[in-house]
C-alpha cells in the first residue's frame, strides 16, 4: 500500500551539506500498523515528512497505492507532535475537525456525523465545543487524533504523538490508538523513539540507524491481541524484543555523540 | 489580583484619582482669576451649551465621519495589501525600500500637497486620515501573516487547506492578534490628523471649533473643544478595546493557559 523505495534526504548544498537519510527502503501493507525506532536525532521525522509530501526527498520515491507522492494526498492523515500548535486556537473543537472535511464532497449533515463519531470515538463528546486551550495536553492531542480520523484517511502518519505528554496519559493514548485503529480499520505508521512503544504498539517495527540514516532491522512483533499496558508488558517475548531493539540502538550510536 | 479586597481597593483608587484630579482643578480655578485659565465651573456650563446638542450636527458628525472614513479605508486596503507582501518573499523585497520611505515622511508634510490635489473639502481630510492610518495596519498585518506558526500551516497542507479557505481560516485569524494592535494604534493617529487637517482648512469639526474659538476670544469654548477631543479619544479607545475582546477572547484564553 505505501512503499518507500531508496528514500534519501540531504540538506543543504555543497561542503555544508548534511546527509540525514542515506537509504531508506520499506513497505506498509494495507491493515499494518507500523512503528519506525531510532535514535534520537536520526532522521524519523524527516522520513516522516517525506512520506506525508510535506517534504519533497533528494533520492528515492515515496510510493502510495502504487503512486508517486509528490504533495499530501487525500489519503494521508497526519498527527504531529506539537499539538498545542497544530490545532487552531480560534475554533472549538467541533470546527478544528470539521476543517479539513470542508473541501470533501460531503453533505451538512455528513459531516457532522464523520466529526461527531470521531469526537465520540476519541472519548470527547462532553468537550465538542470547548476551545483546546480549555483543555489538557492529553486531550488536545485526543482532539488532533480524532481530526486525523474524521478526515477517512487511508493511512494515518503519527509523528511521536506522545512525546510531550505524561506517562499515565501516554499509556491511556497508546490504547485509544489501537482502539480507533480498529474501529476505523486505518493503517498506521508510528514515528517514536520510545523503545516500549513501539513494541506494545506495532504489528512491525523498523529499527533505524542514527543519520545518515539507513533501515537496520525489520521485526515482527508476534505478541497476542488485544494487547495490553500490564499482561503485554509482562511476556517475556515483550521484554525479550524489547531489549533486542534497545541494543541495536546503543551499540550503533556512539557514545559520545549521544545527542 | 486574586484578593477580592485588593481588587476592590484598586477600582476605588481607578474612580478616586480622576475624580482628586477634577476637583483639584475646580478648586483651583475657581479661584485662579485668569483670563487663559477660565473656571472649570464655567468651561463646564459652557460645554452644556455648546455641545449638548446645538454644534452636534455641525462640527461633531462631520469629524466622526471623516475619521471613521479615513481608518475604514486604511484597514480594507492594508489588510489585503499586507497579505500579499506577507506571503510573497519577491514582492515584499521589491517594495520594503519604497514603503519605509512613504512611511517616514512626516504626515503633516503631505497637507499641502493634498489641497493642492483634493481641494479643502472632506475629500482631502479623508485621505490624509487614511494615509497615516495605513502603516501601523500594514506593518503590523506583514508581520502577523509572515509570523503564523510553521506547524499550523503545515497542518493546512497536510489536510489540503488551501486558497481562501486557507487565508480565512487559518492566516488572517492567526494574524489577528496582530492586526488589532496595528489598528489601535491607527485610530489615535487617526484622531490627532483629524484635528489637524481641520485646523489648516475648514469650515465645520471640533479642530476648527477649537482653533476659530481661540482666535475669537472664545477661551472657554476653546477648553470644552480640547475636552470633547479627550472624551472622543478614550470612548473610541474604550470602545475598540471592546470590539478587541470580543474578538480576540480565544488570543487571551489560549495565552492564559499557554503561561500555566
């Protein structure tokens, strides 16, 4: 479904020029969800960007159903990290995820019920008309999760969504996510540069090198359905992969240059 | 702030120190037998006769009007115009030199220039209100268009928000904040050029009242017309610091709990 072949990213030009991504190569089959690891710094975010068109990439192509992206497609949703900046603070909550179905071919009453259902499904229904700044972190980023699902994307990209929340309201995301990812029966790729995350969460995980940035391991996450925050956590196989990732990450990153 | 009795000692003073500041003046010059300074007593009467309502029609609308005029025209041609040379780097560099030079010509400069073009009718006054009011919102507009956060128009690209849609919902709102600073600061301009251009050429408005008045002798009427200029300035301050609120209540609520 979405392919990224020889995907490379350099910025800048000449002797300055910086090389974050050197070789990238996978593919996210229809249903997936796929979670992209490395270390800080490497380059995630940028392949991120790349494969959302909001970046145009040096080398390679970004494939979707076949298609070359060169732009956002109408099949992509995106969810960043900065949530605080990426809803507008002039719309309630009902106008921020009504925004982007306004130029899909929609009838009124459609599209109240694609936002309604996704408030619902994000647990906000009470909280439809606040503006976000009334609510918390955890929640504006429900908010910025239920924008992505109202949109109906095929694809959902989410760019270490829950970074800047706390551990609690991190859990309780990381379940609402698989959640909806059902309901909505949406593939996901899952940018993160948490180990556990990405374990509990995907379906693969693509363990990446620090930049110039190349795949270093694909892995199956073969943990039992539904998972959960204590039963998943506590499997050896969970901790046994975990530890896995956490070494190919270490011993590829030189210590000193830990950035 | 969050003592109620504090709170309620402040308003006081607010309330209290004008009101010193009147009486004060009323005492003083009760008593101060000058022919510059008459009895506030007397410049108050005075004002009762002037204003309430004979000279309404004839010197208070006509400036109203010229004012208000003058700031409508600035702000719907800066707005656009601000737009543009916030969104294209091409255009703002080829205009940047010429527009810093307009801006620094003192307004009062382009008096002459504009009798000799507009004549001494309304015409004229309007324009020079609306040249001086234009820069603040200018400025102000390219700076808050060029300033939306890169994360909120990247989030307009990903979910294709583009065109209109795109300067309505999430540019000019997020330029807002912005804008309304750029046009409280026109509308004082636009009060003190008023005055002004009614006092080089004129027949009616309160600047003309004032000067004509102290040309005649008339030093109490000269007073209620410098007074009436105070009390129009701070209700349109009031008045526009209204409208902000309303308008900006989610820049004050986001900013609030952005500092928690």
């Amino acid at each position: 479904m979405l392919e990224v072949m020889g995907l490379g990213k350099t910025y800048g030009e000449g002797e300055r020029a910086t090389r974050a991504i050197a070789d990238v190569s996978f593919k996210v089959d229809e249903g997936e969800f796929v979670c992209v690891v490395g270390p800080s710094g490497c380059g995630k975010t940028t392949l991120l960007r790349c494969m959302s068109g909001l970046l145009q990439p040096s080398a390679g192509r970004v494939l979707l159903d076949g298609r070359q992206i060169d732009g956002p497609p109408e099949q992509v949703g995106f969810v960043f990290q900065e949530y605080s900046r990426s809803l507008l603070p002039w719309m309630s909550v009902r106008e921020n995820i009504a925004l982007p179905l306004r130029h899909k071919r929609l009838t009124k009453n459609e599209r109240a019920r694609h936002v309604e259902e996704a408030v619902g499904s994000v647990g906000l229904t009470g909280f439809i008309d606040h503006y976000p700044w009334e609510l918390s972190g955890g929640m504006q980023q429900r908010v910025a999760i239920a924008r992505a699902l109202a949109y109906q994307p095929e694809i959902l990209l989410m760019d270490e969504p829950f970074a800047s929340v706390d551990a609690q309201t991190r859990a309780d995301l990381e379940d609402l996510v698989l959640r909806v990812r059902t309901a909505y029966g949406v593939t996901v790729l899952f940018v993160t540069h948490d180990i556990d995350e990405a374990v509990y969460l995907g379906d693969r995980v693509i363990v990446l090198t620090s930049a110039p940035t190349q795949v270093h391991e694909i892995l199956e996450v073969d943990l039992p359905e539904p998972r959960d925050q204590v039963e998943t956590k506590e499997l050896p196989e969970f901790t046994h992969m975990r530890a896995h990732i956490f070494r190919a990450i270490k011993r590829r990153q030189p210590a000193e240059t830990a950035t | 702030m969050r003592n109620p009795l504090r709170r309620v000692l402040l308003i006081l003073l607010e309330v209290a120190v004008p009101a010193a500041v009147v009486a004060a003046w009323w005492v003083w010059s009760a008593n101060a037998d000058s022919f510059y300074f008459p009895p506030l007593a007397e410049i108050l009467r005075t004002f009762a006769d002037t204003w309430v309502f004979e000279r309404v029609g004839n010197d208070v609308v006509p400036s109203l009007v010229r004012l208000g005029a003058g700031f409508a025209i600035a702000v719907a041609v800066s707005i656009p115009l601000g737009t543009v040379l916030g969104l294209s780097t091409v255009v703002r560099r080829v205009s940047e030199p010429i527009i810093e030079f307009v801006r620094a010509i003192p307004p009062p400069a382009l008096l002459p220039f504009a009798i000799l073009v507009l004549g001494v009718g309304d015409t004229m006054k309007i324009f020079i209100i609306a040249v001086v009011c234009l820069w603040p919102v200018l400025l102000n507009t390219i700076d808050g268009v060029r300033g939306v956060d890169h994360t909120m128009l990247e989030t307009a690209r990903v979910y294709r928000v583009r065109g209109l849609e795109r300067l309505r919902r999430v540019v000019w709102p997020a330029a807002l904040p912005q804008i309304f600073a750029g046009m409280r600061t026109s509308l004082s301009l636009a009060l003190i050029l008023m005055v002004i251009s009614e006092m080089v050429a004129s027949t009616r408005g309160i600047g003309y009242f004032v000067l004509q008045s102290q040309r005649s002798f008339d030093i109490p009427e000269m007073w209620t017309g410098i007074l009436l200029l105070g009390l129009l300035g701070y209700l349109l301050n009031a008045g526009f610091a209204l409208v902000e609120r309303r308008v900006l209540r989610w820049h004050r609520g986001a900013r609030a709990s952005a500092l928690q």
